[in-house]
C-alpha cells in the first residue's frame, strides 16, 4: 500500500521531472499536484509500479483520461486504492 499521504503542487512546476511512481489525488486541487498538472511533465515517464491512492477523488472520467498510460512503455503494474 502507499503511504505518500499529498504531493506539493509546486512539483509540476518541475518540467524535467523524469519519474513518478506514485500519485495522489487529493480534494483541495489549489494546494497539491492532480491530474491535470501531469500535461506540464513532459518528460514523465512513469517506471516500474505506478500507485494512485485515494482514486475516489479522481472526478471523473474525463480527469482520469488526462494519463495516457498506454503510451508508458516502461509501466509494468498500476495499483488503484478507492476508499480508505
């Protein structure tokens, strides 16, 4: 299980970030990273194991459609927590 509890939103100001391997969507969307900060990384390439706790607040399918993740050729597992 994941046990990142937010991530900053300056983070997608960091445009050469290279890899993430997990990502939290959190309600208050002004404060911390979410999906839609994800364009602004070009370079993302997510390795490995991708982990999105706390999905229930993803809002719906139009927001989870900003992750191309057929095109992550080096994305071996997702893991999707919805719930506590």
């Amino acid at each position: 299980m994941c046990t990142l509890k937010q991530l900053p939103k300056g983070l997608g100001r960091l445009t050469s970030l290279q890899t993430l391997d997990i990502l939290v969507v959190l309600e208050d969307r002004e404060l911390y990273l979410n999906l839609r900060d994800l364009r602004m990384l070009s370079y993302l390439e997510f390795q490995g194991t991708l982990c999105i706790p706390e999905c229930t607040n993803v809002r719906g399918p139009d927001e989870a459609g900003i992750i191309i993740l057929k095109s992550r050729r080096h994305l071996v597992r997702l893991d999707l927590y919805f719930g506590k």
